[in-house]
C-alpha cells in the first residue's frame, strides 16, 4: 500500500489532520479549491508542530512538515493516494458536488474518509463508483491531540472498506470507534446533544450560571470523563457494578428526565443570556488566545495520557 494521504479541505480540521498523518510517518498532498487556503494550513501546521515538539508529542517538527506538499489540483492530491480525508464545508450540497469530482479521479481502490460531524455519507456518496469504499471517519478537532475517530458506513460501504479504515486509523495514532448503522449526529454529537440540552434548560429556568454549569463539568463530571465513559463511570459506582448502579439510581434518573420539557430549539434569550456571560468572562478579541490556552492544555493532557499509559 502507498504511503501518500491526500487530505482534501485545508480548514482548521483538514490542516489538523494533516499533522496526524506527517506525524504518523506518511506523505501528505493537501488540496484546497482555494490555493491561498493551504498556504495559510501550511503556516498553521507549522505553528502547531512547534507546540507538539514543546510537550514532548512530537520529535522532529521539520521532518513531519517536510513530508507535506501542497497540491495543485484534485488529481494530483489523489494521485497514488491509498487513503483520501476529505474536510470540506459542511453542507450536503458542496459535499455532494465535490464527491463527483472525487468520483471521476479516484482509483479503483482509493478509501475515501469524511470528517463530516452530523451528514451521513450516504447523503452525498449514493450512486458513485467510489461509493462502496466512501465512509465517515468524523474526528473531534484537533485531531493530533484528540485522537478519536467514529468510523460510520452507509448502507453500501463494503465491510472490507470499513476494516481497511479502522486498521490504517490505529497506524495513524487515532482510537477508533466502529458505529453499526449511519444515524444523524453519529455518538459524540448525540451525546454532546443531549448535555448542551440540558444545560440550556437549566440555565433558561435560572437553575445555576453558565460558569456554573460549566464548572460542574469541568471540575467534577469531565474530571472522570477523560478517562473513563459514562457506563464504566456507574459500573464503578456501585458495589455489584452497573447493574446494581441502575437498580438504586437508575428509577430516580428516570424522574429527573421526565420532570423536562419536550425537545424545543434554544430560544434567542438563552442563547443571548449564555453568550452574556461567556463576553463577560472572556471577551470576543480574546477568543484566539482562550483557543490556544485550550490546545495547550490539550497538549499537556496528551503528553500525560502517554506517560501513564491505560
């Protein structure tokens, strides 16, 4: 097999993937419809690498950088790939344009990933040549410090394609996670869903602050959560494990999600009052700062799951 990535989109998410397979010791042709796009990924990479090298997740900045090259067009990206990442915007019609492209350049045995976060692949892959080996390999960004990917198939991706992706996911560094069937959101948006909810609920009724309610995760339920899921969590809360969590708790919980509203989009107040309180605590001139801030400790996290293993 080729040792060429090509990573198709130069955004926040493409560059970041990027990183992942220079590191991982592969060739990247990175494309972007926009050429000044992957000059500026270029750039950004660079950046980042430095930082990775700083803790210790990185060994040779220049090396890594030295195996990406910036392609001038989609056939020269796809060229000899083996694997294609594709981090285009996300909306179904640009995706599904920008898949007939890939369809009439792609070799016969090319593996084409998405980093599509909620749009099933299914959406913009039906009835194209490449649509058997086409799948969703969605990351949480930055990849290179987060490493999980869910790997989701559409109806029509062959089991071989989606064997072939978590083997060369595992060889990239990443932690793969298989889902069975396409469902929209995937796992970590539904569950992401599911607690952006609620805290928006609480804070809409005058429950607790924002800060609060981000404190709680934080500062207590995240502290676990970087380690360990939502069911080892209760499986290791209760003496005989978590059919013995869901006997004692689990009854109460069910009151708790029945005591809420049915699902109703956030309302421009909350929203306005949630966006308030983030202004007041971080202003919006201070964003890229607070975002470097956040991939450091990301790093630091990173650097410290190496050094103690499982």
């Amino acid at each position: 097999m080729s040792d060429k990535v090509a990573v198709l989109g130069a955004g926040l998410v493409g560059s970041a993937w990027a990183i992942v397979f220079a590191r991982a010791g592969r060739d990247v042709s990175l494309f972007d419809g926009e050429a000044a796009q992957s000059e500026q990924a270029l750039t950004r990479v660079a950046e980042n690498m430095r930082e990775l090298v700083g803790f210790g997740l990185l060994d040779d900045a220049e090396a890594a950088l030295g195996r990406i090259s910036i392609a001038g067009s989609l056939a020269e990206a796809l060229d000899g790939a083996a694997y294609a990442q594709e981090s285009v915007f996300e909306r179904a019609d640009v995706k599904t344009e920008f898949y007939r492209e890939i369809d009439k350049v792609a070799a016969a045995d090319l593996m084409i990933g998405s980093s599509s976060s909620g749009i099933p692949a299914s959406v913009f892959t039906e009835g194209l040549d490449c649509a058997p080996r086409c799948l969703i390999a969605h990351p949480i960004n930055p990849p290179y410090v987060i490493p999980l990917v869910e790997i989701v198939p559409t109806p029509w991706t062959g089991d071989g394609a989606v064997q072939t992706c978590w083997d060369l996911m595992l060889e990239f560094g990443m932690e793969p996670v298989r889902l069975t069937r396409e469902v929209d959101g995937f796992i970590a948006n539904r569950l992401q869903a599911a607690l952006l909810w609620e805290a928006f609920r609480l804070l809409e009724a005058g429950i607790a602050t924002a800060e609060d309610i981000d404190k709680t995760i934080s500062e207590g339920l995240g502290r676990r959560w970087t380690f360990i899921g939502p069911f080892q969590t209760i499986d290791l809360n209760a003496p005989g494990g978590l059919e013995d969590y869901a006997a004692r708790l689990g009854p109460g919980f069910f009151e708790f999600v029945k005591q809420g509203e049915p699902a109703k989009p956030w309302s421009d107040a909350v929203i306005a009052k949630a966006h308030g309180e983030m202004r007041s605590a971080i202003p919006l001139k201070d964003q890229p700062t607070r975002q470097a801030w956040r991939d450091k400790r990301l790093m630091a996290l990173a650097k410290h799951f190496q050094e103690v293993g499982e």
